[in-house]
C-alpha cells in the first residue's frame, strides 16, 4: 500500500477533518470511519504534547494519519510533534519565503536540521537504527503551508518552490479576514484563491482546502485541489447530537393522549 505522503504528493483524492478535542478517541473513530487523515489543531485547541502523543498512537491502532497544526514554525515546535509520530505538520501564515523554508528544514534531517532521536513513536522507541530513521521520516513526513494572509500572494510561486514544502493549505477564512471580505464568495476572495490553486498546479505541488461538503469539494477538485478537511470531531458531533435531537422532535414534542 502506499503511504499517506506518496498519496498526498501523489495527488490522489483525501478526505479529512480537524480534531479539536485532547483525547486519543476521535482518531480512532475516525480512522475506524475510512477517513484518510485528521489534522489536530494545536493552534486554536487546549492540545499539548502529552495529548498529541496520545492521539498519534490512536492514529497509529486505527491506519489513518495524523497532521498537527502546530502553533508556529519553531523547530521545538515541529519536531515535538514529528517525534510523537505524526504524519506532517501544517504552518500557520506561511506568507514568505523564509517562514516556508523554516517549517521545511525543521522537519527534515537531510536538507535541514531536524534534531535526531529515534528513541520516541517516530523511531520505533529505537528499534529503527540511526540511517533508516532519518530515511523514512524524510520520505514519509508531510509539511504544508498554510496560505492564509494577502502578503502571500504576492510571493506564492516562490513559496511554493521551497525545497522540502510538500503542499499548501487554503485558508479561505482567514484570508477572508484579513482582506476585509464580508464572505468567503466575495470576488476578491475567490481570485485569491484561484490564484493559489493556479500556483499550486504550476509547481506540481498538492493543495488542501476545508470544505463544506460533497459540492463545495468537486469544484475545488475541478480547480486542481486534491485533499479535503470537512468540519472536526466536535463539529461533526455537533451536526450529529442536532440531527438526532430534529429526529427525534416529534416523539418529545407529542402530547400526552388524553384518558
């Protein structure tokens, strides 16, 4: 079978979602779902590294792979996570040449300067030896750049050219944000994107975006996106618990038959 970094790069079509909550169920269940990945959210969600280690060996028991939204381009950062065992990581406002060559040679050892241990779950607790290690993590691990800040369109072609960025993800919300739009409709936030995405395909390298669902997701996948993020464990728990409670409205809502 092929690794999730040989699918990604690949192009071939994945589907994922963001774990928001500390806990190492939700991957399972995910994974257990037919899920290709989960990205956990480390930027916007109360996950540290001892959480993170647990979600990555439910990742590991269920076959899905685990991306960690780290919280900056700090080597500390990107390698804390790498050493769980997650499959990649995702940067926040990569919006410069030099922050993406940063994420990049923090997660790699040859061409960067990833620190070495293979004592953690990346190493197999030191079953792996020193050369193989260095190998697969090169091979195997997965970094993409959020692009998610005006000041990167201006540079996207040169980003994407960094040695060792692997692909990008669209930030359509903060994008929106930042360029004052009042939805993620508005033409200058679709030219944005577009402009992205045309970036993408010129230097071979995948793109990722959230969607909100099957139709949102095939003219992005005409445009040339080929991974997906659909909501998270919580919203999707959201969307299932109001669901349930419609479902079950007119039972609650009956009235007692009269005696």
């Amino acid at each position: 079978m092929k690794s999730f970094a040989e699918r990604f790069r690949g192009g071939d079509l994945l589907l994922g979602t963001f774990i928001k909550t500390p806990t190492s169920h939700a991957s399972e269940i995910l994974g257990d779902a037919g899920l290709d990945f989960v990205v956990v959210d480390q930027e916007h969600a109360p996950i540290g590294r001892g959480a993170i280690d647990q979600i990555m060996l439910g990742c590991r028991a269920a076959g899905i792979a685990g991306l960690v939204r780290v919280p900056s381009p700090q080597p500390s950062d990107i390698l804390s996570v790498l050493d769980c065992g997650a499959t990649g990581v995702l940067v926040p406002h990569v919006a410069s040449v030099e922050r993406a060559r940063a994420m990049a040679e923090a997660a790699r050892y040859r061409g960067g300067h990833r620190g070495f241990s293979n004592s953690p779950r990346a190493g197999r607790y030191g079953v792996t030896g020193m050369h193989d290690h260095i190998a697969q993590q090169d091979r195997d691990i997965v970094t993409l750049a959020m692009i998610e800040d005006p000041e990167a369109l201006d540079v996207i072609d040169d980003i994407l050219a960094v040695d060792g960025l692997d692909g990008i993800f669209i930030g359509r919300g903060d994008l929106t944000v930042s360029m004052k739009a009042k939805s993620a409709q508005e033409p200058e936030v679709q030219a944005a994107v577009a402009k992205i995405l045309a970036a993408a395909a010129r230097a071979g390298k995948p793109a990722c975006v959230m969607v909100g669902g099957v139709a949102d997701a095939t003219g992005f996948r005409e445009a040339g996106a080929s991974a997906f993020i659909v909501s998270s464990d919580q919203g999707l728990m959201r969307l299932g618990a109001q669901r349930l409670r419609k479902d079950f409205a007119p039972l609650t809502e009956a009235r007692t038959p009269a005696e």
